[in-house]
C-alpha cells in the first residue's frame, strides 16, 4: 500500500481532484472568517479600587492564565468616586478585539453614563450593557470570553449570574 501511495503521489494525473469535487468546491459559498480575538470586558463603577478588585477577581478566577481582555473604569479622573464618561471611553477602546464588549455597570450614574456613551456610538464596535450582577456577573462573562464565547454568549452567561444561590 505504501508503495502505491507513493506512486500515486507522484503522478499529476492521479493527483488531480476529479471534476465534480472542483466544481462542488466552486460552487460552495466561503465562510466568513469570525474576527480573532475574544470579546472584551468593561467594569464600571463609581469607586476606582471596587472597579479594579473585581477586575483582578474575575481575571483570577478564569485559571487559565490567558483570560480575555477586562479594563476597569472606575471612579473619576482624579481618583475620586463617580464616573467618568472618558475613563468608560478609553477601557472600552482599549479591551475591544472585534468581538464586542460587555459593559458591567454598579449602578445609577455608571449606567446613565454608558447608555448616553451608547447612543453616541463606539466607532462601530458592538458594545453592550450586561443586565446582570457586578461581581459575579464579571465572573462569569470573563469566564465565557475566555473559553472563546461569542458576546451573545457572554452577556447569557452574565444574566444567568443573576439565579446565582447562596442557600
């Protein structure tokens, strides 16, 4: 068998897919390639330091040392609480790998704040509010982006946080 295999390796003729293969893979429509990359994770909250613990939280509960991109937003500029608009900006630019971004938002003012950055738009980035809760929501979410779950995904595994029981 062997010999034969490299026989027929070797002849052009034998080589050559027979005309309706061709024709077939002609005919069949191509895939669209999805975007690399994972979908990223965006924390906002009034506070710098709960934005940035839940950030490392959830980054650390993935335990594959790789998790997908998250970028905490929290408090404003100059270190105090609230929420600022270009803080939300810049992590939501700087975690987008093309398939889109789940947004966590603690409350009030963070979510007033990135449904006024959603109806100015991300660009073209597909950028989403995750209805579902802070910490364990982020969890979750991290989790999914990470495994390779599209934003559909992420944002179900989010809102299924939400029936998380502690009793």
């Amino acid at each position: 068998m062997l010999v034969t295999a490299l026989y027929e390796a070797t002849d052009p003729e034998l080589c050559a897919a027979p005309p309706e293969r061709e024709a077939a893979a002609a005919e069949a429509p191509a895939q669209a390639a999805e975007p690399a990359g994972r979908v990223g994770i965006v924390l906002v909250s009034h506070s710098r330091e709960v934005a940035a613990s839940t950030a490392e939280l959830a980054k650390a509960l993935v335990g594959t040392g790789d998790p997908a991109p998250a970028a905490p937003a929290g408090g404003l500029p100059d270190g105090s609480v609230g929420t600022s608009a270009d803080l939300v900006r810049r992590a939501v630019g700087a975690v987008d790998q093309g398939r889109g971004v789940a947004v966590f938002c603690d409350m009030g003012s963070a979510v007033l704040t990135v449904k006024a950055l959603l109806a100015e738009g991300f660009g073209g980035s597909d950028v989403r509010i995750a209805d579902a809760p802070f910490v364990e929501g982020a969890v979750a979410a991290l989790v999914t982006a990470s495994a390779g779950g599209d934003l559909a995904a992420v944002l179900a595994a989010a809102d299924d946080a939400r029936a998380y029981r502690k009793l």
